[in-house]
C-alpha cells in the first residue's frame, strides 16, 4: 500500500514538471498605442515568464505577414531604467521591422516592471535566450528556422553571450559592443563603476564573473557569422575593445567581417544608412543563397 502510494505521489510530481516545463512563456500581449516611425508595422509590449520570472519585453513586426518572417532579435544598451526599451527604440526597430523582420526585444530582469534583479551579462542572459521560445509561441507565421541578432553597446555583450550560451543563430551583429568588462570598468568613471558594483561586484573580488561576461577571453566560442560595427570616436565604448576582439577572432579564423566608421560616435549616428546596408548585405550573404 505504501508502495503504491509513493508511485502516485512520484507520478503526480513528474506530471506537474511535464506541465511547467510545457507551459507558454508569454502571460501578457498590450498593444503599444503609439504611432511608429514606419506605419506598415506596429508593436506589442509584453511580459513572459524567465526563470520563473515576469520580464517585460516588445515584438516589433510588420502588420501584414504573408509569408514566414525571419526572426531577429535586439539587445538593448544600458542598465535597469538607464536606456531601457522606449517610443524612440521602438521607431529604431520598426525601421528592421519595415524590412521583413519579426522583431523580440527585452527589457532585462527587474526593468519596466519586471521582477528580479538586472546582473548586466549575469542570469539575465536567461532573458535574452527565453526569446526564442517566445518566438515559437508567437500566433504569426514568424520563421524560427531563421534567427538573426543585433546588440548595442551592452547590448553587443549580450549578444556575445547568447552565442556563447548556444543560442540558435543564423548570423549575429554588434555595433559598439563591450569585450572586455574589466577593462571598460577601469575606462569609466566613478558613476558606471558604482552601476557595475551593484550589478556584477568589484573586479577585484568577482574577476571570474568579470571574465565570463568578456568574449574576448572566449573569442574560440563564437561559432556563427558575426558582423561587428564600432565608431573610432565612440567615448562610450573605446573601439580598441573591439580592436582586441578582432584580433582574437582573426587568430583563430573565425566568420567575421569588421568595419570602423571614422569619426563615428557610439550610435554610429551619422552612418545610418551605411550602417543598415552592410546589415542587410551581411544577412543576404549569410543566408540568402
């Protein structure tokens, strides 16, 4: 009789992980009522759940979808509230949206609502991989069997790390993005210091969560066509962190192509249309063959 008892105890606990492991990641969809830049495409905000938390996050898309759409991916910049997901990130990515692209994007943990709390590379990179199980989920004809992802500055970060976590993707873009966290610390003034000793601690003391969020002490695990963007007279993110990663990546004969855009800031603001171009030209050489 006990037996049998702890058979049907065991068997109810598995089905209930069944269930929690097949459970939608979306809980909410809120349409953004605003206006976007290109008027064929519209946004929702929505939350979905990440390790067992509420973040919030956008889908950005065209409003008519005919055939499948491929499914890119955008990294923030910035940390907690600090350039988090706004009207005018939304028009930014309505422009990729206006190219055919379904777009998802994250606040990150504990940001606009969301629970828990922001790690800049730490377990909200949890937030960033969960994407693609959104996408799955999504009632439109979005083409999972084609991911692409572009990140920016901490986003760039980002987008090195889901690589590294083995995210799906078919190529990868990043403008202006962090290599080396240690190194941008002691770059940086007193203020971004205090964000990144909230955020990852002190180098001296959590150097290995320092190095696990710095590709270029991993470049061997980047392992997709990636194209990198940075502007040499960008006074965020210096371009020699992207210098020193190009390097690594060229030692080891890895899919890379790297453009410096002279005099160019950190949103490579003066270089939109060049900028964009080389995107497409790197995605329609990369996948459209």
């Amino acid at each position: 009789m006990r037996k049998a008892f702890l058979i049907l105890i065991l068997t109810f606990i598995l089905c209930a992980c069944g269930n929690e492991n097949s459970q939608n990641l979306i809980l909410e969809r809120e349409k953004v009522n605003f206006e976007l830049a290109f008027n064929n495409t519209e946004a929702e905000k929505i939350t979905y759940f990440s390790d067992g938390l509420k973040v919030t996050g956008y889908i950005v898309k065209p409003k008519e979808i005919d055939v499948k759409a491929p499914v890119l991916y955008f990294n923030r910049g910035g940390n907690r509230d600090y350039f988090k997901i706004n009207n005018q990130t939304l028009n930014y990515l309505s422009f990729w949206a206006d190219q055919g692209f379904v777009v998802l994007a994250s606040q990150y943990r504990g940001v606009d609502g969301g629970e828990g709390l922001e790690e800049f590379g730490g377990s909200d990179i949890h937030d960033v991989l969960n994407l693609e199980k959104v996408a799955k989920e999504l009632p439109y004809a979005a083409d999972i069997d084609t991911q692409v992802m572009l990140g920016m500055s901490r986003g760039g970060m980002m987008t090195y790390l889901a690589i590294k976590n083995g995210m799906e993707l078919d190529v990868a873009v990043v403008i202006g993005g962090i290599t080396d966290l240690e190194q941008w610390y002691n770059e940086r003034g007193a203020p971004l210091q205090n964000d990144l000793n909230e955020l990852v601690g002190r180098p001296e003391t959590n150097k290995e969560e320092y190095l696990n969020r710095s590709a270029v002490y991993w470049a061997d695990q980047i392992n997709i066509p990636l194209l990198i963007l940075h502007g040499e007279n960008d006074q965020s993110v210096p371009v020699t962190q992207t210098d020193a990663l190009a390097e690594k990546l060229n030692e080891l004969g890895k899919d890379y192509h790297y453009i410096k855009y002279p005099k160019a800031d950190h949103a490579l603001s003066n270089y939109f249309e060049e900028y964009t171009e080389e995107i497409m030209n790197w995605y329609d050489s990369k996948i459209q063959q």
